[in-house]
C-alpha cells in the first residue's frame, strides 16, 4: 500500500503533465490517457474520508501545520483502547509547544541552507509526541520529505498497551516509511549502538521508564548522541524519579534547562473523550525544554 505521502507525490507527478482543464474532468482527445487516469485515481481516492482529509492537506500545502499534527493525533486516538495509556495528546500546551520548537527549527535550518533537523526520541508510547514531531519537521514539497526519524523503544515497554507496531504502522502509512528508523530493544543498550554508528541528533527527546536510574542513563547516552546546539525535550519531570535525575544531570552540568513549564490542568475534551476521561479533570504534569552542555 502506498503511504499517503508517495500516493500524493505519483498524482503530483501526473498532474504536472496535464493542461489545466484536465484537473478535474476527463475530457479526450484534450486530456489523453494518462491524465485520465490522474482523474479516475483522484476520484478513488478522496472517497476514502481518511485519505482525503490527508491529500486535502498536502494538496493545501498544510502537511507540516498544527492542523496536520492534530489530525494524526486524532487518528492514533482512534486506535487506542479506553483508558489506555496516558500521553501527550491531552495536554494542549505541552503538544503545542513540542510542534512549535521542531517547527521553528526546521524552518531556520532550511533557511539557511540545511536539511531538515534529525529528530531522536527516547519511548514511543503510541506515537503522539512521534505525530507531532514528525508533522513538525516534514518539508515542502513532498517530494523533499524530511530525513529519517529515530525512535529508541521496545515493542513489549510501558505506554502500547496493545503493543506498538499498529501506531508505528499508521506513521510510516502518514509519512513515508524510510523517515521512521525504530532502534528496538533497551535504550540503554539501543542509544549506545546508535553512538557507534555516529548518529547525531538535532532533536532530543527523553520519555522513556520514570525510574530513577533509567533516567540517569538515558540523559548519559543521549548526551553522546548531541552537539551544542540539540534542543532536548523532558516529560514529566514533576514524577519523582525523573525529576531527581534531571535536577542532578543540571547541577553536574550535562544539561542546561531553558524553560520549566507545567502542561495546562484542564485537558484535551475531544482526546479526553476517548479516555474516559472528564473535561474538566484536573491534571498537573510539568515538562521542560533544554540543551545539552558539551566542553
């Protein structure tokens, strides 16, 4: 099956070589087959709700907007079980700004002439933070899609429940598959292996296990795997054990912390609705932007 962003970028192809009258209307001897057939595969296709929405939004030029991003939100909602997991998705504020900052930066590197920004992210859970991310740093035109994603996570780890390959199969169906590398196993074990083969990442995110010292080791190993310059994103660092060890990685001087926010205490009321959740259900997580420090 074609991912929505190859089935996008072959009617693109097509539509180039059509005269304008041809778009939306066969009409021989004029259009000729193969714009035609452009018509008859646009047709197929936006009968697919789904699918249209999405070719709406690349065809729109809004495949990297916050529209975008909340979309494949909604669609990876749909997949999770009632009261799954808690995620990123309710928590308007910290969704926002994790987009924003990814966004921001791959709009100033292909400024200045850089490609896009390498994205990392330690815990996959059901891919929220991964949609947000992924939406944020895709370029236009489709044909330039953006460069591989890296997502250090295990099938059978916390934040699935039903297991993971059904969200990352959605993913890489969204956005195209060769984006989305998954180094599968510990992270202790994949982030290390991935410093062997020289990774860098402009972007870092650390949401792995809450535990103390698998924090510590995380923040360690991730350190290794960026430059001056990598934005590192920390969820819920209000939880005991990641706050003990980011406060620690700050004072050893690993890290510098550029922004303490606490995500919005009402939640999300569509993606709450899934959850069994109520609207008005007061939940205080905090999450913090940074930088990792290097001599």
């Amino acid at each position: 099956m074609y991912t929505i962003g190859l089935l996008f970028l072959l009617l693109a192809a097509a539509r180039a070589n059509c005269p304008r009258s041809c778009h939306t209307e066969c009409k021989p001897p004029e259009c000729g087959p193969r714009c035609c057939a452009y018509v008859k595969s646009i047709t197929v296709a936006y009968q697919d709700p789904a699918l249209n929405h999405s070719l709406q939004m690349y065809a729109g030029g809004k495949a990297n907007s916050w529209e975008a991003a909340y979309h494949h939100m909604l669609m990876l909602r749909s997949m999770q079980p009632p009261r799954a997991h808690s995620s990123i998705n309710l928590f308007p504020l910290q969704c926002f700004s994790y987009y924003w900052a990814v966004r921001q930066l791959t709009t100033s590197r292909l400024r200045d002439g850089l490609s896009p920004p390498v994205v990392c992210e330690v815990g996959f859970g059901s891919g929220m933070s991964t949609a947000l991310m992924l939406t944020a740093s895709l370029t236009l035109p489709v044909s330039s899609p953006g460069v591989d994603y890296h997502v250090f996570d295990c099938n059978n780890c916390a934040g699935g429940n039903t297991g993971k390959d059904a969200f990352l199969g959605y993913l890489r169906q969204a956005f195209w598959p060769k984006r989305i590398t998954l180094h599968q196993g510990l992270s202790h074990e994949t982030l290390r292996a991935a410093t062997a083969q020289r990774l860098e990442c402009d972007v870092m995110s650390v949401d792995g296990s809450h535990d103390y010292a698998d924090v510590v080791t995380d923040l360690r190993d991730a350190h290794a795997l960026s430059h001056n310059d990598t934005i590192l994103l920390l969820d819920d660092t209000n939880t005991e054990g990641v706050k003990r060890a980011v406060r620690e990685a700050e004072a050893a001087g690993l890290i510098t912390i550029v922004e303490r926010l606490a995500a919005a205490k009402r939640v999300d009321p569509v993606m709450a609705s899934w959850r069994g959740f109520s609207s008005d259900k007061t939940i205080t997580k905090n999450f913090e932007v940074g930088r990792f420090a290097h001599q």
